[in-house]
C-alpha cells in the first residue's frame, strides 16, 4: 500500500470511529489536544500523523491504538474494538525471552501498544518449540492454532534462539509465522544468519513503545494484530 493510500485508510478509520462515539471534529480535537484543522486533515488523509498523536487520537476516541490500523472499519457495527473483533481473528504472540526484567518491558510496550492479543510468554528455546509444536505441557494445543508473530530472543538457554529459528522455518506448516528477532548482540554472523533464514525484522533490546510500534507495520499482519483474512475466512 503506498503512502497517500496508507493516509487515507488511517484518516477514514479514524473519521468511522469519530462516527461511532458520535462527537464531532471538534470535539475529537480537544480530547486528543489538536487542532480542529489537523484533525480534518488527518481524516482526509492529508497528513502523516506521529506515534504520539495516534496514542492521542486512540486515548481520545476511547479505543485501543490497534483499532486505528484495521483494515475494515466501514464493516464494523459498534465503537469498541473487544466488542468488534472475535477473539478467533486475535493473533497469538508468543515471546520467547529469558531475562526477567527484558520480558517485563517487552510486556509492558505491548501493553502500551494496547495489543488486545493473547500473548504467551515462555523463558527457553525449548519451552518455545513445545509452545509452537503442541509438545510436552503444550500437548493439548492444536496444532492448526499457531502464533502467527513470534517475539524471538537470541540468546537462550536449553536451545538457543537461531535453533529455534531454524526449526521453525524448516516446517512448512510454521515458516511463514512473522519472527522478530529481540537481540542486542551486533555480531555480523548472527544477522546474516537471521537474514538467510528469514526473519522478518529485528528489536533491539530494551523493547519500548517506539520500537516495537516501528516494527509492527513492516510486518505481514495487521495492527491489532489480526490474522489475514484469509486464514480467518478458512476457520469459518
């Protein structure tokens, strides 16, 4: 989707949502601290808004900052996004961290982000391959339910990250599950790796807000984050 179609899918999702709380430009403009003008002009997709003004705009319109990035608002009945999406369309995360205090902040962006998803968090390479193929604790998962973004520390204990990595990718049934690799390891053999075997970006750690908001839209899913229609389609 190129910019000026991005800005105006942002401007009617946030004019659809404007609709539904039923208030007006100006009244969404004091609420988000803008000016009525920047609001008309977000909703005519005549401006690149930051990730601040999105919180803002998202706090504003009382709805998470995920509901701003859907893809179907003209097909949406109601103003509140838990209301709005099954939880059969929800992507599973599952963050794959082994630092206490790394998974914390990790949570606390997607909880920031207002990411309404399940997120499963386990602490070992190990524990993370059992999660994703329904072995050992994980044995009465589906096999068909997979996480379909995966947030991928490196350096862990029992199997280490680029294993785990490669295990993933190997399976036909998980390569095209969305890996983000959490790292702060700026060694060229562990990037390259990654590249080769198809990670679809890269966090440096501490995750925040900032960088994992920067992330999410190069991603193959949507912000919220959904899974693809199609696969949504085939669950029904």
């Amino acid at each position: 989707m190129r910019g000026d179609e991005v800005k105006k899918s942002f401007g009617a999702s946030v004019k659809f949502w404007r609709n539904q709380l039923g208030i007006s430009q100006e009244a969404l403009a004091d609420r988000a601290d803008v000016h009525r003008t920047y609001v008309c002009d977000v909703e005519g997709g005549a401006r690149n808004v930051s990730l601040e003004t999105i919180e803002r705009l998202a706090k504003a319109l009382e709805i998470s900052t995920a509901s701003l990035f859907l893809n179907r608002p003209s097909k949406l009945t109601t103003s509140r996004f838990s209301q709005i999406v099954s939880l059969d369309e929800l992507v599973e995360i599952l963050v794959v961290e082994d630092n206490a205090d790394d998974a914390a902040m990790t949570m606390r962006a997607l909880k920031r982000a207002k990411i309404a998803n399940h997120i499963q968090l386990v602490g070992d390479g190990a524990a993370a391959l059992d999660f994703i193929f329904c072995k050992g604790k994980y044995s009465q998962r589906r096999l068909d339910d997979l996480p379909q973004m995966i947030l991928l520390d490196l350096n862990l204990p029992k199997i280490n990250g680029l294993e785990v990595l490669r295990r993933i990718k190997a399976d036909q049934r998980t390569r095209s599950i969305s890996i983000v690799v959490l790292t702060v390891s700026s060694r060229h053999q562990d990037a390259a790796e990654c590249r080769r075997l198809g990670v679809n970006a890269y966090i440096a750690k501490p995750v925040d807000f900032q960088n994992f908001s920067e992330v999410i839209p190069k991603l193959n899913l949507q912000w919220g984050v959904l899974k693809p229609l199609s696969v949504v389609g085939a669950t029904q």
